[in-house]
C-alpha cells in the first residue's frame, strides 16, 4: 500500500488537522471487523445506479455521545447544536482544489433521531389518548462526535481518511491526535487479507433460516379496520392524511448476525440512503430510499416519498404498473398534500420567498417497488443552523400525515407499539454545516436475535383498506427477504 499511497493526495490543516488519501478498498470491507464495536457507524450509498448515492462514511469512536429518552428533545438538539458550533471553523481554510475532491462529510455529529422524539417536541393533541406500548424501551436519540472519518468518494472510487484531530482544540495536539488516527486506520488497513476474507465470510455464508417467520402486530382484518377508523376521522374533517403502520417481529438464526442481515439487506434491497450502526446492545440497519434533509452552503432539500406500487414481474408488466402510478390521482394528490406540508416546515428556518418545488411527483425504481418521489429546496436563513431546520422539520411530513401534530396524535392513538427509531431520522451534520439524513423506512431495530421493522402507509379519504394493507406487504418485502437472503416477499411470509 506504501508505494500507491506515494501518488495520493495528502493535506496539512495548519489548525492541526489531515487528510490523506489511500488507496481504493470496499467500505464493506473497512467496516466488516468493527461490525461489533458499540457507536460503528457505516453511512452506506448501497443502490450504485441511483443519482443520490455518491458518497458512503465510516466512522468510530465518537469522542462524545449525545443520547436519552424523548422528552428532553430539546436539550439533546441544543447540546448538539452547542457542540457544532464550537468547532464550526474545523476546515475553514480549506483550499478550494482540496474541497472539492473530498466528499461532504468531513468529521462532526452522526447518528440517529428517533421517531418518539416527537413527543419532546409536539404537544399532544388534547383530544388524543396516546396507547402506542415502548416496549423496546430504546433512546429517542443516540448521536456520536466523531473526530475522524473515513469517507469515499463512490464514482470516483477515491477514499480518503479525514481527521480533525479533535476533541484537542491547540494545533500541535491536534495535529497530535490527527496523526495517531490515520496511523491507527492505516494500520488496520494494512491488514487487507484479513478484513476481505472477513468480509467474504460474512457475505459468501450460507444464508440462514429464521426461528420462525415475521409475525405483526396487526392482524390484517384489524389493520383494515385502523385504516377504516383514519378514513372515518378524515371524512369527520379531524385530519387530511395519516400515516400507519404494523410492526413486524422476527427472530434470526442463531448462527446469524445483525451485520450479516445488513449484508444481505443491501444486496437484496439497494437504496441510495442505507446504513448500519452498532449500540451497546443492539444494532441499526436501514436501506432508506428516501432523504429527509440535506444542507449544503446554506441550501437545504428535502425528498419526500409518497405513492408506491410493486416491481412488475415482467418489464412489460413492470412499465403498466409504473404508468399506472403516475397517473394516479389518489396518489399525487397524497404526495403533493406532504408537499405543501413540508414547505410550510422548511419555512421556519428559510429565507422568505426561497423555497420551490423543482420536482413534484417522479418516478423513481427500487429492487422491489416504485415511488412517487417529490423534491423541495430552500436557503436557510443567517441566523438558522442545519440541526436547527431538522428540529424544526422533524419528523418528516412523509410518515406522519397532515395536519402534523394531529397526525401524530392519531398515531398513537392507534398503532399498538412505539415506532422507535422507525420513521425517524439517520446520516450527519458535519462541523462545516453540510448535513445529509435520510427518513428511517425500511429499517430494522436488532437485539441478540430478536429483529422488529415497520412498515406503513399514507391514509387519505380515498383509501382502500385492502390495497393499504397491500402496500405495507410490498414495502416490507426488501426486509422480510433478507431474513434468509432470498427473494421471496411479505406475501410469502
């Protein structure tokens, strides 16, 4: 590796920071022997032919970790917020020929948002009795400080470890413990035979067979009557769109792990969003396809997802199917109702007059379904941070309904069970304010062998309670396949 490297780029920071370019080697394989290390984070661009997916991050050992229950919403953004700022000049002077080789994301907060973090946020509905169980009992949020990440440049095929050297603030220690990370990863990168033949374990072994297949939380009568109770309270006028979801439970094989069914996750369910990070006793994976936030010099976007259908089984089949989507009035009005909700969010943090909608109502293809995908862009005002826009934001109109809080509130009023992470939110916001997170769909909460996942759908008052419930089969399909590595779907299970 030594002579290759001679020919990469490498950059002093004179504040104490440094970057160095190494050569090409696979994330999965970086992050396969640290796949059991508690705050491993892999932020995981999985779908190769999707625009979005340019740039993958491995981090770990946060120097500080922001973590606690939900209803101190508030404290957990303002520290964070607090944090950032204090190291907002990391790669100030960053030469320009130098900044745009490197990807995005060059050191700061990376973690987790949980869904129930509404709760610290929203006030309940007066007229809502709150029934979801938190079973699970997880944190509402659990965001690390990551000092140092490696970050790959995916069409490019460049990779790079960046370290800011903190949490040392005078340069000559900083420099200090920038040079001891990159010699720590450089170390362990020179091990290149054992981390591939790690990895080729985890992804050539034969696929295990779950204890026994997924079992929800709803019955499917009763999930059609909850999606008949939501058409009622819209007709009533009480709200315009819901969305709801069941919660699946699944139990893996004991030769199995949760990294493994990561492994198997991507490959079978590709999405530009995915990641998968390790906590002290259980673990997070996702294949999101859908953004909630990013924020780059000021300009933030948000993606929303609303209308799906499943991949036909022929491409002709598979184009009726995607036309049929389109034209669906049901479903873009469902999408463009999310669309206005979101431009009422982003204009509290935003510039008067900068928001548009560049893009209502795409098509976008996935391994196993279609969507209906809408873009909404504005510029942050001066006196508004990234982390602020997503509080103000969160969580994403696109899993909640409209109006918000009383969506919410019909929430959980009737879905049996705390969402958790599901529905929340998962990526970075660096040091510099560039932020990319996506919403927490398609993702699995692992502990020991225990797997939960949502899936869920939007309710307006044209909703069909067969083709919901349907829908929430085809969106889970990508995870329950992944429980044995095969292609069957939610239908079969």
């Amino acid at each position: 590796m030594a002579d290759r490297d001679a020919e990469l780029m490498f950059y002093a920071d004179a504040a104490g920071g440094l970057i160095a370019e190494i050569a090409w080697v696979s994330p999965e394989e970086v992050f396969a022997p640290h796949a059991d290390t508690p705050h491993a984070l892999w932020l995981d661009s999985s779908h190769d032919a999707h625009a979005a997916s340019n740039a993958s991050y491995i981090a770990l050992r946060p120097y500080q970790i922001i973590s606690g229950p939900p209803e101190q919403a508030h404290h957990h953004f303002a520290v964070a917020d607090a944090a950032l700022r204090a190291a907002a000049d990391i790669w100030l002077k960053l030469p320009p020929h130098i900044d745009a080789q490197l990807p995005a994301f060059r050191g700061g907060l990376a973690g987790f948002f949980g869904y129930e973090l509404a709760r610290g946020l929203h006030p309940v509905p007066a007229n809502i009795t709150h029934k979801a169980q938190d079973d699970l009992g997880l944190p509402g949020l659990t965001l690390g400080l990551y000092a140092t990440v490696l970050a790959f440049d995916m069409r490019a095929r460049r990779a790079f470890i960046i370290a800011t050297g903190l949490p040392e603030t005078e340069p000559a220690a900083r420099r200090r413990n920038a040079e001891n990370e990159i010699a720590r990863w450089r170390n362990d990168l020179d091990k290149p035979a054992t981390n591939a033949n790690i990895s080729r374990l985890h992804a050539n072994a034969p696929a295990p067979a779950p204890a026994h297949a997924p079992s929800s939380n709803f019955a499917a009568d009763d999930f059609k009557q909850t999606v008949a109770q939501v058409v009622g309270r819209i007709l009533d006028g009480e709200i315009f769109q819901a969305n709801i979801a069941q919660r699946f439970h699944a139990r893996l094989d004991l030769t199995d792990t949760g990294f493994g069914y990561y492994q198997r996750l991507r490959q079978l369910s590709p999405a530009p969003f995915s990641a998968f990070a390790v906590y002290e006793n259980w673990s997070l994976a996702s294949a999101s396809p859908e953004r909630f936030l990013k924020c780059a010099a000021g300009a933030i976007e948000t993606r929303p997802i609303k209308g799906t259908r499943p991949r036909g089984a022929t491409p002709a089949l598979d184009a009726e199917i995607a036309a049929d989507l389109l034209a669906s009035g049901k479903d873009r009005a469902e999408n463009t109702m999310i669309v206005d909700l979101l431009r009422n969010d982003l204009a509290k943090s935003c510039r008067d007059g900068s928001i548009d909608v560049p893009q209502l109502c795409v098509l976008e293809k996935f391994s196993n379904v279609h969507h209906l995908v809408s873009t909404i862009r504005g510029t942050l005002r001066a006196d508004a941070t990234p982390l602020e826009a997503l509080r103000d934001s969160f969580p994403g109109g696109s899993i909640t309904g409209a109006p918000k809080i009383q969506a919410m509130g019909v929430i959980a009023e009737l879905e049996p069970h705390a969402r958790g992470p599901y529905c929340g939110a998962m990526g970075y916001v660096g040091f510099d304010g560039c932020m990319d997170t996506n919403i927490l769909i398609r993702s699995a909460v692992i502990r020991g062998r225990d797997i939960y996942f949502h899936a869920g759908g939007g309710i307006v008052a044209d909703s069909q309670a067969d083709a919901e419930y349907n829908e929430t089969l085809d969106k889970a399909s990508g995870l329950i396949a992944a429980l044995n590595g095969t292609a069957a779907g939610a239908r079969s299970a």
